[in-house]
C-alpha cells in the first residue's frame, strides 16, 4: 500500500534506551510522548522497551487507543485535560498536566466518583506563554488543589520552546527549582515530579555544566522518534535520524524540457512559477522528471527529504513532482523519504497514509 509510513521500531527503541541513559545519568526519568504518532501502541511498546517510565499523550481518545492496544505503563495527559472530558481523563489516565482550578476540581470530583486517584501536575507559566499558572499565584493554587480529594498533587512542570520559542536555560530551569523548594517549605511536602519540559530541553539537561537542581523528568517525542533537537532540528549524536520513511511510488519517469512554455498564471497552490519560459526556437534543454504519488493531502510536503539523487520540483493536491537526476526511475518502484516533525504529524493523521511497523530493514522490494 503506498503511500506508506514504514515505522522502524528497532530505532526508536534503540533512540529511547539511549536518551533514557544520558538523562537517567543526570538523575532525570523520561516520559515518552508518543503524541505525533497519535498515540500509536506500537510505537508506545518500542519506547517502553527502550526504558522510558511512562508515555505521554496529548488527546484522550489517544490515551484510551494506548489502554485498548495494551499499554498498561503509566499515561501521562500532557495536554491540560477538557473540562467536558474529566471522566475520561481520571478513567485512561494517571496523571495530567494542568493548570486551571475548575478543571482539577472536576477531576477531583470525577475520580471520587469512580473510586479512583488522579496525580495532577501543576504547569507553571517560565516564559513561553503557552500553558501555566503565574509563579505569583502558585502557592494559593498549590494550597487549593491539596485541600482536593481523589487527586494527588505529583509535582510541577513547565513547557517552553513550543508557543514563543523560549529556549529551556540554567535560569528558567534555577527557577522552577526554586519554585519547587518554595511549595514543599511552605506546605511541608515532598514532590516527587519535576517535569522540567519537553525535546527542546535537552541542550540544557546533558550539558555538564548546568546543575539540574530538582528537575527529575522530561517529555520526549520528537527528539526519540526524529533523532533531532526542536531548537535547531540538528541531528543528535548518537541517534537514529531515519526511523520513520515516507515510501511513496513512481506513476510517471519521463524526460521533458526543463523549462516550461506558453503562459503563466498561478499554479495550483497559488504559486507563480518564476525563471525563463521556453520559446520558440530555443535549444530544448531536457531533464529526467519523475511523478511520485504523493500530494499535500497526505503530508506536509514541505517537511519531507528526497532521497538521495532527487530534488522536489513542485507538488499539488496528489501529486508530487521530482527532478529525478541522472539515472532514470522505474515506473511502479517506491521512493523513501525523510519527514520532519510537522510531516510525521500529518502524514500520521492522514487516512490516506497506511502505516507498517518493522523492527529491522524492510525486504528487498
Ligand atoms: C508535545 C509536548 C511534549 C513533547 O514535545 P517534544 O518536543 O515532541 O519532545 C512535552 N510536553 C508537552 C506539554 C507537550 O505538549
């Protein structure tokens, strides 16, 4: 079936047991996000055998898909839970990331009526503006969410780098420690979760330079599944860039001039094609072209790599336009390419987008 993700859980267990040991090092446990992968239970089963704690997800029907494809680790929702889903939540999750009252409230609420207990994390608002309590107001919020029965208060966490780009440092870092011994002094407590953040802080946790004061835990995704840090998108030493392989297949390998005639208006996407037009009487200068099957309905075409040998020349609904260098392809052969974060993510959420798990290479096709 093309077009097809090939999933190579061998890497990602292998990416996972690495991260797992740098960090586990610095005396920090990992929870694995499996939320690009839309809560894929195969995917989840490779990061637990690579060592990770516990998976984290970010959409409760994902975390319920994880609970009926067997996964029995610890789920942590590291979105803030629906008001309108709390039963949900306390039902197929441990533990959630939360920062607003009413909604730990109705978990409070949720889990008493279901006889269970619900660990709740507070986020606190470093620097990035996404989600979070004011550090102003973290003591008051603190001190209501204890007085809350069926929930347990497990710790803090913060997020950066995702809505403004705040890069994760010894000084956003210093202060959540700092938040952290301010709680447990003044409620005489003991946190056992400090959720320093997600991929993007891994720069600041594996440099021996930086204290890790007591953050205790991490959210991966991207960097176990992609092999790259968020910050840059450069390459972790030591991981598996290539874990996920976009194949898609050859309908057409033709050559053809390498410039286009007659007049030009948008293209499909609303692109104007810019350079020289072939006129009349001009020497045809011609090019090996290949069609793949591949179009922006199944992936963010931006985010993917050809493989070697190809450049993408341009792409519209379904198909997908590569200048297919000197040796020509062959009709029907499969093409693999490379995807980014924002590629993996459509092209997991893409009904057109088949999926095949392997935990070595691919058969000779
Ligand atoms: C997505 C997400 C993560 C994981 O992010 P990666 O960059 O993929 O490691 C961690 N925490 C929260 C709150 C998230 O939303």
């Amino acid at each position: 079936m093309s077009p097809r993700l090939e999933i190579r859980l061998d890497r990602i267990v292998e990416n996972a047991g690495t991260l797992v040991g740098r960090l586990g090092a610095r005396g920090i446990a990992v929870c694995g996000v499996t939320k690009a992968t839309q809560g894929s239970p195969a995917v989840a089963g490779a990061l637990l055998a690579g060592g990770v704690g516990s998976i984290g997800e970010s959409r409760i029907e994902n975390v319920e898909g994880l609970r009926r494809g067997g996964v029995t680790a610890e789920v942590m929702l590291v979105r803030g839970p629906m008001l309108s889903q709390v039963d949900r939540v306390v039902a197929s999750a441990d533990v959630s990331l939360n920062s607003e009252l009413a909604i730990i409230e109705a978990l409070s609420s949720a889990a008493a009526a279901q006889g269970r207990t619900h660990g709740v994390v507070v986020m606190v608002e470093l620097g990035d503006l996404r989600e979070g309590v004011m550090p102003s107001e973290l003591p008051g919020f603190v001190e209501r969410v204890m007085a809350l029965r069926g929930v347990t208060l497990r710790g803090l966490g913060t997020n950066l780098a995702c809505q403004s780009g705040v890069v994760p440092d010894a000084t956003n870092m210093a202060e959540l420690t700092e938040l952290v011994v301010g709680v447990e002094a003044r409620f005489g407590l003991a946190l056992d979760l400090v959720s320093g953040g997600n991929s993007a802080n891994l720069g600041w946790a594996l440099d021996g330079a930086n204290d890790v004061g007591r953050i205790n835990h991490l959210r991966l995704g991207e960097a176990i599944l992609l092999g790259c840090d968020p910050l840059d998108r450069a390459p972790i030493e030591g991981l598996h860039t290539d874990a996920f392989h976009l194949m898609a297949e050859v309908i057409e390998s033709k050559r053809k001039p390498v410039r286009p005639r007659g007049s030009l208006g948008q293209t499909a996407f609303g692109t104007v094609t810019t350079g020289q037009l072939l006129e009349t009487g001009d020497a045809v200068e011609m090019m090996n072209r290949v069609i793949v099957g591949l179009g922006r309905q199944d992936v963010e075409l931006a985010g993917i790599t050809a493989p070697p040998g190809f450049g993408v020349l341009g792409s519209s609904s379904d198909h997908l336009v590569l200048d297919g260098g000197v040796e020509p392809a062959a009709v029907g052969a499969e093409l693999g390419f490379g995807v980014d974060y924002a590629a993996l993510l459509r092209a997991m959420s893409s009904p057109s987008v088949t999926r095949s798990f392997l935990w070595g290479p691919a058969r000779e096709r």
